[in-house]
C-alpha cells in the first residue's frame, strides 16, 4: 500500500478520463469531485439504454467505481457467459444516479438504478485493488454480490483478444446457492430497484431542456 494513498489518487487521476468525456453544465451525472470511500464495498449496476441498450456493473475499487459495460447485462445461470467491456472509472457518486443523460452528450439516454448493494472481494488476497490487478494479470476476479436482485459468487474473466481497445472479460455466475440454472434476470426485473420506474417512466421525468449553466446535485 502507498503511505498517502491521497497523494497517488490525484496524481494518478483515476478519474481523469470520466471527467473528460462529460460536458457537467449539460448532464445531471455527477462531476466525482470528492471521492467518498463507502463504509462497506459498494456495488451497483445500472441499466443504460445508450446508442445500444446495456447494463454497466460498477465494483468500489480505492474509492472509485471500477467499471464494465455488460450487453445482455447478468445471468444467474452459471453456464452462461456474458461480456463484460472494462470502461472509466467512475466517481462513487455515480451509485445514486438514475436519470437521463441529453442527447448528443457522452453516453446519452436513460439511465436506472437496476440494482445495488454491497460486494466482498472473494479472491486469495483479501485487497479488490490488488485482486483487480491479479484480475488484470492471472485472468478472474471473484467476488460476492449483496444486491436485492443478485447473490451470492460471481467471477469476472479476464479474455485475451488481439487489438481490443478496451479490455474484455466474462461475467460467469458461480455455482453456489443463489444461482438459477435457465434464469433470465434481467427480463425478470425491468424496474428500477430505489424507485420502481421503468425505462420510460426514468426518460418521461427528463427535463425538457438539461442544458443549464451549472450543474443539479
Ligand atoms: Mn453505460
């Protein structure tokens, strides 16, 4: 561990590229000015009907939200693999954003709150940093998810693919209690998990015009 972990976080910027590709005069999401370690491991995923639909699973990783955009989103079904894209880090804030995010902009179109909770780094060495890094290196990260709508043990898959821009794994869901063979989650629960909303309820309660000075809290 660095002795000030503070002084790596903003030298490292981890959440440079974040910032850099919103416009926070324009969208609603938050700016990750101060980043808030959670008392407990937060995780959350989002369901985001961007220019094509998915579902982005965000692990608190050394106060940021490591993320991964999902296509056909989770399965409980541990013989089902599901792609999952490494993207930006993204600031802890963004655990509480369900909205939508203006046309034209970065990722624009509704986003929901699909699920969240709390997850436990389930790998050798107890650090997600340093599982994220094995991860990286040696192939899976393996955690446990304490959602209302996902359980139990899962493990992301790192894949080896030549010239990919960004880095590709597999969301598999681990053999255990909470796993459902043939399950179809994500058709199963098409609401918002804090609000109850569906899609086009979250897209209907848009302002008209998002494109204030300054940005909501
Ligand atoms: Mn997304």
């Amino acid at each position: 561990m660095p002795k000030n972990p503070d002084a790596t976080r903003s030298a490292d910027r981890p959440l440079a590229e974040y910032q850099r590709k919103r416009d926070f005069t324009r969208t609603a999401e938050p700016a990750g000015e101060s980043p808030k370690p959670s008392a407990k491991l937060a995780f959350v995923i989002q369901k985001h009907a961007a220019s094509s639909l998915h579902y982005d699973l965000r692990l608190e990783v050394d106060g940021v939200m490591k993320s991964w955009a999902v296509p056909k989103g989770p399965s409980l079904d541990p013989a089902v693999r599901r792609l999952a894209i490494a993207v930006e880090d993204h600031p802890i804030e963004y655990n509480k954003f369900e909205g939508t995010i203006p046309a034209g902009e970065y990722g624009g179109g509704t986003v929901m709150l699909w699920d969240r909770g709390t997850y436990r780094y389930a790998g050798e060495n107890p650090d997600p940093a340093e599982g994220l890094r094995r991860g990286h290196a040696k192939g899976d990260l393996k955690f446990e998810l304490r959602g209302k709508r996902l359980r139990g043990a899962w493990v992301l898959v790192r894949t080896r693919s030549r010239g990919e821009r960004q880095p590709q794994w597999l969301l598999i869901k681990h053999r255990d209690d909470e796993a459902v063979e043939g399950s179809d989650v994500t058709a199963e629960f098409t609401t918002s998990v804090t609000t109850g909303r569906t899609m086009d309820e979250i897209a209907a309660a848009a302002p008209k015009k998002q494109a204030r000075a300054g940005r909501r809290k």
